[in-house]
C-alpha cells in the first residue's frame, strides 16, 4: 500500500491524499490551494496523476482547501462517486459554484487587464473551472451518515466520524484489507476546538495503524473563549458607542459567521451588548449556509438548541439583523457611517464583498475590523493582522486607520493543546503518524512535540512525497 501527499505538506491549504492498494486508487480530499502568488499555479498544475485511474473520493468537509478541486478532478477525467456527509454535500451545493463564480470574475478581470494594456486577445485566461461544471460536479456526491460505516470499493471500509470543526466535519477513519490483513488509515480532517459554541467536541479515536493530523495551530494556544468574548463585547461597544464608528468582521461563510451570529445574539440575550445594533450579513453564501445549518440543528451542541428556543420565544424583540443578497443592498451598507456590524465575506479578505467594506471602512479611526479566522501568508488579511500601515484595495492604497481586533479564541482549529489532548486519546501508538495542514515551521515544530510527548514516530511530509504502508 502506498500514500501520496498532494498537498497541505508544510502549508495550510491544498488538502489532497491519494493511497493506493491492490488495484484501488482513492483520494482522501481535494482542496485547492489558497492564499499568495503560488496558489494558482499549484492549482493549474494539479492532479499530477492520472484521475481516470481514481476509483472513489472521501471528502472530509466542505472548506474550499479541502474540496476545491473536486470540479477540476472531473474535468480532468475522474468519473468515480465522491462520498462525504450529508450536511458537506448541503454546503458543497454552495461553495463549490461560489468557487467557481469567483475563478469566472478573476478571469475575466485578468482578460480585460491584457486587453486594455496588450490590445489583444492572445494569451487569454480561462478559469479554473466554470459555475456550470462545479454544479455537474454535484451529481457525484453520495450522501453518508456520521458513524456509518460503508464499503465505497470491495476490500475498503469508512466511517466518517464527527470532527467537531464545521457543520458536516469529519474525521475519516479507512479499512484497507490486502491479502491476509487489514490496515487501519485515520485522516483527521481539520479538527475543532472543544466546548467551543455551535459544533459538538471532536470524536475521540481509539487506533490507526496510520495517522495522518492536522497542525494548523500546532504551536501555540488560542485565548480561552471567556477571554475571547470579553474582547468582543470591548470591540464592538467601544467602536458602537464610545467611537461611532462600524465594526467589520471578514468572516469564512461557513462555520464562522454562524458562530459570529451565535455569540453576538448570546451576548445580547445577556444584555452584553446593545440590542439595537444593525446587524448585516453581507454574503449570500453566509445566508445560504445558514439555512443549511438551520435545517441541520440536530448536528449542533446543547447550548445552540438553547439559544434557538430563546429565539422562537422572543422573535419580536430580537434586534435588527438583514442577510443582504442584491450587490445593490451591498453598497447601501456603505452609506451607515456608525453603529452597524458588519459581517462578511472572503474571510481572508482575498474577494468577495468584504473588500468593499473594508475600502469604506480601515481608513476610519472610528472603525474597528476584527480578524476571526486563521489568514495565510500572502493575503490582504493576514497583512492586517501584521499591522501594514497600508494595504492595496482594488487598485488603491487604503491607509489602516482603524483598530484592528484579532480574535484567537474563535478558530475553528483545535489549538496545540487541543490536538494533544486528542491524540492523547488513542490506546495505542500508529506505526507512524503524519503531521500535515500546517505551515513548514509549525507542522515540524509540532511533530517534535508529538515525538517528545508520545514518543510515536512522526514524518513531516514535502508536497508530492509518497510512502510505503507495510
């Protein structure tokens, strides 16, 4: 048996595995690459196999770095069924056609660029892929259960096993008989937090003969939530109040600005916060992940079931919250000189909507951007959070006048404790463990702890690296 790791080999994105044994080729994940000048390349120059000889996917959750290239793989050949959970193909419907509208609009942005400064048509980008195929792709989801275990090809067993990260997560746990044996593969996903709102605590996993975990926090720990909250309500009531100013949160569509939505509403149940803040969800992938949230409540934690009764019982006096759908809707929002949260889209702050409210916003004292989500190297977020005096905004230099609020203790990644403390759960040593989905320096940082505190035997993969599985 052999494992290929494609990519999130000493980076964050990328998130693709591909193992083969006897006969069968299966990928686990197909992410594409985010964030700094190499991502495109990387995700033109992806498979670097042969799709048509892929016999299935496995789909550990819908995050675009873990299933983005899905849409690709098919153009490229691949004509196998992709299995994930119910909830991921629910988000996959939308994340997968946004992907590809945004790859349309670079596209084009790129064409009409050559144009006006080459004056002809030579040489013209096509996106990634089209909105028309990510919707094809759709049709090769098959829908599974948490704790199901199902057999995608003879000889191979999965059960995908709640991770605890966003709606649908999964930690996969694959069964490989060959010849006289079966072999035991635990992909962990991305992993969350636990006693973190919304999403349940990561399943605990007993054994693997082979482990592959993330690191995406492996070196560092994340402000506890109370600590967290705490600054949340000093940001938004000293911006809202003391300031008159906006509070603007770039925020991942999925998973974090419903867990944004949570906690604010929590606050002001808890008479935290004012309840006459004007509350805008601008990204209508925010408000159809949402829905599709709503419709899976029964996958969230106890204290969301609470606050959903809360509601129902207090529908009248909840305070003003709009989920803006028409760009129309999205530039009236720039005429609200004070007292509106703003929560939007991308969460890197890379496309989408968000940059517009930042262009109105950062070069506002008054104004206060909070950063909630992990921002990788190369985009305009991750410079925020490296306080650049300045950032480039559709073409223009925007000084950074605004407080910027960086929020750890919202990261829907378990921080190094937390995957300690799951690790620290199996009964048994892997053969061997690989620590991936992290920067260079963090994932070989973290795989020393895991040595030091295990003593497992750990590797710390380079992109395109292959390994034998006795």
């Amino acid at each position: 048996m052999k494992l290929t790791v494609l990519g999130a080999a000493r980076e964050v994105t990328g998130s693709c595995y591909l193992v083969e044994s006897d006969g069968v080729r299966f990928l686990v994940d197909c992410g594409m690459f985010q964030g700094g000048r190499e991502a495109e390349p990387k995700n033109r120059r992806f498979p670097g196999f042969n799709p048509e000889g892929i016999d299935f996917v496995l789909v550990s959750h819908a995050h675009i770095d873990h299933s983005g290239l899905l849409p690709r793989l098919i153009n490229l050949g691949f004509r196998g069924p992709i299995h994930c959970t119910d909830a991921t193909a629910d988000l996959l419907g939308v994340l997968l056609p946004d992907a590809a509208h945004i790859a349309e609009k670079e596209a084009e942005w790129r064409n009409l660029d050559r144009r006006r400064k080459r004056g002809d048509l030579k040489g013209e980008t096509a996106p990634l892929y089209t909105v028309e195929q990510a919707r094809r792709s759709l049709k090769k989801l098959k829908r599974r259960d948490y704790d199901q275990v199902f057999e995608p090809h003879a000889g191979i067993r999965v059960q995908f096993r709640d991770a605890g990260h966003i709606l649908g997560s999964s930690i996969v746990e694959v069964w490989v008989a060959s010849k006289d044996k079966e072999t035991k593969l635990v992909f962990s996903g991305d992993l969350g937090m636990p006693d973190r709102p919304l999403m349940n605590d990561p399943t605990p996993i007993a054994e693997a003969d082979y482990l592959l975990v993330e690191s995406t926090y492996g070196d560092r720990l994340h402000k506890t939530l109370a600590e967290t909250v705490e600054e949340l309500v000093f940001a938004v009531n000293d911006t809202v109040q003391r300031k008159k100013g906006n509070v603007i949160i770039p925020s991942f569509a999925v998973g974090r600005t419903q867990e944004i939505i949570y906690l604010l509403l929590d606050l002001i149940r808890k008479g935290r916060i004012s309840g006459s803040l004007a509350i805008f969800v601008d990204s209508p992938m925010a408000a159809a992940a949402t829905e599709i949230t709503l419709r899976h409540s029964d996958l969230l934690d106890e204290d969301t079931q609470k606050l959903f009764d809360w509601q129902r019982k207090n529908g009248d006096s909840l305070p003003y919250i709009r989920f803006t759908e028409s760009p129309d809707d999205s530039m009236a929002i720039n005429n609200i000189r004070q007292g509106a949260v703003i929560i939007s889209a991308s969460g890197m702050c890379d496309a989408g909507r968000i940059k517009h409210h930042l262009k109105n916003n950062l070069a506002r004292a008054e104004c206060t951007v909070i950063i909630a989500g992990f921002q990788a190297r190369g985009t305009l977020g991750r410079r925020l959070v490296d306080r650049a005096p300045y950032v480039r905004i559709f073409g223009e230099q925007v000084p950074v006048r605004a407080s910027i609020y960086t929020l750890g203790g919202l990261s829907a990644h378990a921080d190094r404790d937390a995957l300690l403390g799951w690790l620290g759960r199996f009964k048994r040593a892997p053969k061997k463990t690989f620590v991936v989905h992290g920067e260079a320096e963090t994932a070989t940082g973290f795989a020393a702890t895991i040595r030091e505190q295990f003593g497992w035997q750990v590797e710390t993969p380079e992109p395109g690296t292959t390994y034998s599985l006795d």
